[in-house]
C-alpha cells in the first residue's frame, strides 16, 4: 500500500523540540500521518506540497481544561461571578440540554478549536444527564474530527430531582458503559479521562471511588482545585487517602497553600490554568508563581466557551502579560523599572504545546515537531495584516495571530483545515444550528427559572458545612 504524504516547505519551523530547535526556513514531511522529518531541505519527493513560505510551522495547541458543551452558551456568562456561573449554567442550564444540544455543542466548540489551531483538547464533560447525554458527547468530539480526552463527569446538573441517574453507583456504570463502547483501546485521536465532582461538593468515599474507576480504565483525571474562596478544597484529605497522583490534571488552584501546592507537586500532578476565566470571574490570581516555586509546568485552559472564545492563542496572550506584570509588580511599586522580560513568547508556547502534552499523558505523541511523533500541526500567515513582516515567529504566532491567520491545520496527518477554510464540515449550517439550539434551551430554561443567574444571595456560603462533612472519609 503507498504511503500518504505531505511536504510543508519553506516555512519558519517552531518545533519546540530543544534537539531541533527553529528552523527559519525549513520542511517538514509528515507520512502517514506522522512526522518523518523536520530539517532545513528535503529534496524533490512524492508528496503532497504545502507551500509555507512565509508562514510560521508550529506543533497544534493544546487546551488543557475545555467545557466544550457550553459552545450554545457563547457569553452568556459575560457579566457573571464564578457563583453565578455555578447556580446559572450548572444548575440551571444544564439541565435543559438534550443529548442533542450535547452533540451540537461538542461537534461546534471542537471545530472551533481547530479553526484556532488547537488540535487537541481536554473536554471535561459534565453535562452527562442521561447515558444518550454521553454519547452524544463522544461522538460529537468524533465527527469534528479532533484529538481529545473525553473527561467523563459525574456531576449532577440537578441534584434535587435526579432526571435519569438514582444514584452515583448508576454514574459509575455508565462511565464503565461509555468506555467499553466507544474507548476499546488508547491508540485512537479519543482517549478516555474522568472530570472528577469537585472535592468536598459529595463525599470522600464518592471522590475516592471516582478516581477507582478512572484508575481501572487507566483514564487521566481533571479536576476543579481550590477556585472558591473560603471553603476547603480536599487536597489533604485526598492526600491522606492516597487518592492524588500523577495522572490528575488539577484546574484553577488559586485557593491552595504552599503546603497543599507541595502535596500536589509530590504526587506529580499537573495543573491548568484558565487566565480569562479566573480575572474576570473573582478567583483570583492565575498560579504562574506557585507552579514556578514548586517545580510544575503550567498549561492554559480556555475553560468556558459560555465566558471566553475558543482561541487558546488569546489565553496564552493574556496568561504571558499576567505573568510578566505579577513577576515586575514589587520592582514597579519600589519605583524603579525591570530590566528584561522575565518569560520571553518562545516560553509561553511551551505551556499550550510540550507542557500540555505532558499533563495529557500524550507527551510521546504530540506536542512538539519531533519525527516519531504525531502530525499535529498548525501553518500560521496568510494575508492578514498582522502577519506581515514575521520579524519575531513566537511574538507573532502570540501577540499578532487571530483564528483567520491560521491557513492549515493537521490532526494525525489529515487535513482539517486548509488555505483558510475548515474542511470536511459545513460550519454555516452549523451555526444556524447552534443559534436554534441555544434558543431552545434558553426557553427551556427560563420556563423553569424566570431570571439568569438564579444566584441565591448566600451564594457559596450554603455549602460551607457541607464541605466540612462531606470530607470525613
């Protein structure tokens, strides 16, 4: 059988491969769907020719930590708390989801992560109300054609009434269910995960067995860490337990002391950080300093589409001037000015490639134009006027790139986007859809809530004792 191939010539290769290192003018040849070669010529070949001249090669972002299902939902959290985010889309809009609507928003919010060059994605999955819910979100994830971690939530969106589970042992069952039809090996652009019911919000016994049967199924675990504000978070007493490690992906962690910061760093767990979420929603300031001082890599999530876009490049952005004005603030404030950029662009890449690639456990497949590896890869330029001149590629693929500027993107070898246009998906028809379908949920909703967000006025305080309780093994 020939070999499939794909040459992209005479681009400024980024392979954040420290053996490789940047190529200013060099090819990349991808066969059968891997990288065969990254160097600065490869001769007259059959293959089929990507002309990236003046264009930035790079490895395909990775978002750590995605809601894909809220794609609907685009804003509506605009002006809105984390508590109200909690009562108003967890609690409220959740629950007026069809299977449907899940699919929906999967398959759109997955295509809009490629069309930004974000080829692979941790979709932590927690609107999973009925077994159809579930399937719906797998296959959405499948028919867009990305690379993903399915993270299997828990969560019940309506704790009170429980629509179709009774009880968490039915959960359980049907993660069992979802991962023997649809995860029969690891080998595939879908890889199963677990999103974990946040600590303290149930049991211990309820978060301990959730993280059994993710171990069971060798699934990486995401988690929602210490983001609210004076109520415990459970790292000690799932450090007691034994139930941390290396395979948990832990998100926000704003809240966490140094002692909790270290019993994660000991157990080799990895974290996630959503910048736009956690400025705009009051949980504080984004952990780059913490991860530094306890020797963890960082990797960025865009977290809500019911808040932010679907552009990780955004996310990095802001996560890079962040950090840079948190590492200069006490230099400012005795009066004086720094000296040099405490993390240059090239290193702000790394948390939404190498990094990111680590923390998914997929560190040997992407992440990085390395030969042996997958061909997940973006082709950055075009006629946009911020691509134009390319004097520095990482502050420009950074600071200058919008979703338009990305011209070409490969997930496993195969094209999904091409000289600018999505391939193999009709995304107008696709929007007309999400408008219908977020309509209708919103009517659905507001027939049972009159008004959004339902936040009660005691907004978190009502779960202060219960936390107490629930994390009493």
């Amino acid at each position: 059988m020939a070999s499939q191939r794909t040459l992209i010539r005479g681009g400024y290769v980024l392979s954040m491969d420290p053996s490789i290192g940047e190529i200013p003018h060099g090819d990349v040849l991808v066969e059968d769907g891997l990288i065969a070669a990254v160097q600065p010529t490869i001769g007259d070949i059959d293959a089929e020719i990507i002309d990236a001249t003046g264009h930035i090669v790079a490895p395909g972002l990775i978002d750590s930590h995605r809601h894909t299902w809220q794609t609907q939902m685009r804003a509506l959290c605009t002006d809105w708390t984390l508590a109200d985010y909690f009562y108003g889309i967890r609690l409220a809009v959740s629950p007026a989801y069809s299977a449907a609507d899940v699919h929906l928003g999967n398959l759109l919010g997955a295509a809009e992560a490629l069309e930004s060059g974000v080829t692979t994605i941790l979709d932590f999955s927690h609107c999973n109300n009925t077994p159809e819910h579930s399937d719906g979100a797998v296959t959405g994830l499948r028919d867009a054609g990305i690379r993903a971690v399915f993270g299997y939530g828990f969560f019940d969106s309506s704790p009170q009434a429980p629509a179709h589970f009774t009880d968490h042992r039915a959960r359980l069952a049907d993660f069992r269910r979802i991962a023997g039809s649809w995860f029969p090996s690891s080998s595939g652009l879908l890889t199963l995960g677990v999103s974990l019911t946040e600590q303290a919000t149930v049991p211990l016994s309820v978060t301990a067995a959730e993280v059994h049967a993710a171990r069971e199924h060798q699934a990486l675990q995401v988690t929602h860490t210490g983001c609210v504000w004076g109520l415990p978070n459970g790292i000690r007493e799932m450090d007691a337990a034994g139930l941390l490690g290396p395979d948990m992906v832990h998100v926000h962690c704003n809240t966490l002391d140094d002692e909790e910061w270290a019993m994660i760093a000991r157990s080799g767990g990895k974290v996630s950080i959503s910048v736009e979420t956690e400025l705009n929603m009051g949980m504080g300031r984004p952990v780059f300093e913490a991860c530094e001082r306890h020797g963890l890599a960082p990797t960025l999530s865009c977290d809500i589409i019911s808040l932010n876009s679907g552009d990780l490049l955004s996310q990095i952005r802001q996560g890079l001037g962040f950090k840079r004005w948190a590492d200069t603030e006490a230099t400012n404030l005795a009066g004086d000015n720094p000296m040099k950029v405490t993390t240059t662009a090239l290193e702000a890449l790394r948390w939404s490639t190498v990094n990111a690639a680590e923390a998914l456990g997929l560190g040997d497949r992407i992440g990085s134009l390395t030969p042996g590896k997958q061909a997940d890869l973006i082709v950055v330029g075009g006629p946009g006027t911020t691509q134009h001149p390319h004097i520095d590629p990482a502050g420009a693929l950074i600071f200058q790139t919008s979703p338009s500027d990305v011209r070409t993107v490969l997930v496993a070898g195969q094209t999904v986007k091409k000289d600018g246009v999505m391939t193999g998906v009709d995304l107008p028809a696709l929007l007309e859809r999400a408008d219908t379908s977020a309509e209708q949920i919103l009517t659905r909703v507001r027939s049972v809530v009159p008004a959004l967000p339902p936040t009660p006025d005691t907004g978190f305080g009502m779960f202060a004792e219960l936390a107490k309780t629930n994390l009493v093994s």
